[in-house]
C-alpha cells in the first residue's frame, strides 16, 4: 500500500517579546509558506526549552526579550552545538547589531521596518541555510574586511561588548543597578564593573553622563 502519511511541515520557534507582533508573524508565516510555528517564546529560559523539546528547524529572534538580549541565546544555542538557522529579525539599529548577531551564530539579521515581501525573502533564506543581511549592511560588512569604513554615528559603540552595551541599553531604559542585575542574573558588582568599562570606553566622565548618553541612544535608536 502506498504511502499516504503527510510531509514534514518545517517547524518555527517565535522568540519575540510582544505578542501582537508574534501573532503577525505567526500569521505571516503560515500564510506565505504553510509552515507551523511549533512554540512561543519571550525569554532565552523559555526558548532554549523549547528548542530542546521542539527541535525547531528555523527560530526568529528578537534582540530585546525580558531579561537577558536575544545575543545570549544565540550564544547558548552554539555553545551547545544545536543545528538551527536563526533569523534576528529586530528594531535595532543594524549596523551596531547585525555584525554581533552573525558571530553569535545568526544566519541572518533583518530590521522590523522592512516590508513583508522582504522578511519573506530573509526568511526563505535562512530555512535553506544561507546567509541574509540587507545589501546596505553587505557592503558595510565587505568594506570592514577590505578595512575601508566609514565613520558614522555610531562610533565609540562598536567598542561595547556584547554584554556591554546590553547593560548602557538597560541603563538608558532607567534601570537601576539592582534592576539590571536582577534582569540579566548578574551580582550588582558586575554591574558595576561594566558601567566603569562603558563609562571609560565612551570616554565619560559621571555616572550623570552615562545615563545621560544611554538615555539618548535608546530614544534614537529605540527600545
């Protein structure tokens, strides 16, 4: 008798801290490529379950989720040495995330402003384990490597660690010490320490500056 069961449908993981854009995407998803969103996630704990139960074969990725950055997660999953293509599809500002976002282990990073049509394209993409970037940050990441850059509004940033700018982007959200270390299960000590790294890396001079500078880099360059 022949075989009748159904194909595997291509199983994806929402790792997305609102809910109506998960839906959307959910929505997008399902429509464009009748694929199945096999779970929902707006934290790393949750999703790394997720990914263990689930064994997704595509994850869409957030920066921001409650707690620790979507950064950490592709951290764990490599470290881990788990086979998934992940698409960071975020608001953040590209040219200071989408580089870190690929040595984390992303296949792909795209901004939340683009027009459907276009996060179909990332998607579709990274399910055949390509590489997606926009052609604005290729050309940015190929002039990097040929060591021909540009300046641009984001210098002194790039000299953030990961874990570094998570915290001046919590600081710039009014975040105490206490509640950034309780948000990113950090000692209040640790916290410390990064401030004064951020503090002398961006050359400022007060705990007032810092909070001051971080402030304004989450009003430009959103939450």
């Amino acid at each position: 008798m022949a075989d009748i069961s159904p194909p595997t449908t291509c199983k994806v993981l929402l790792v997305e801290d609102h809910p109506m854009f998960r839906e959307h995407l959910s929505a997008l998803i399902s429509r464009e490529f009748g694929m199945s969103v096999c779970g929902e996630a707006d934290n790393i704990q949750d999703a790394m379950k997720l990914i263990e139960e689930k064994k997704p074969d595509v994850a869409i990725l957030d920066i921001t989720l409650r707690g620790s950055s979507g950064l950490e997660l592709l951290k764990d999953i490599k470290a881990r040495g788990i086979n998934l293509n992940v698409l960071v599809l975020s608001m953040h500002d590209e040219d200071l995330y989408a580089e870190r976002a690929l040595r984390a282990g992303a296949r792909g990073y795209i901004s939340k402003n683009e027009a459907s049509k276009e996060v179909i394209s990332a998607i579709q993409s990274v399910m055949k384990g390509d590489v997606y970037v926009s052609r604005t940050m290729n050309a940015k990441l190929l002039a990097r490597m040929t060591q021909k850059r540009s300046p641009n509004q984001l210098a002194g940033m790039e000299l953030l660690a990961d874990r570094e700018l998570e915290v001046f982007h919590l600081l710039g959200k009014g975040r105490s010490t206490r509640e950034i270390a309780d948000a990113l299960h950090l000692g209040e000590s640790t916290v410390e320490t990064y401030r004064a790294r951020i503090k002398e890396k961006l050359n400022l001079r007060s705990a007032a500056e810092l909070y001051l500078r971080a402030g304004e880099w989450v009003r430009e360059h959103g939450a």
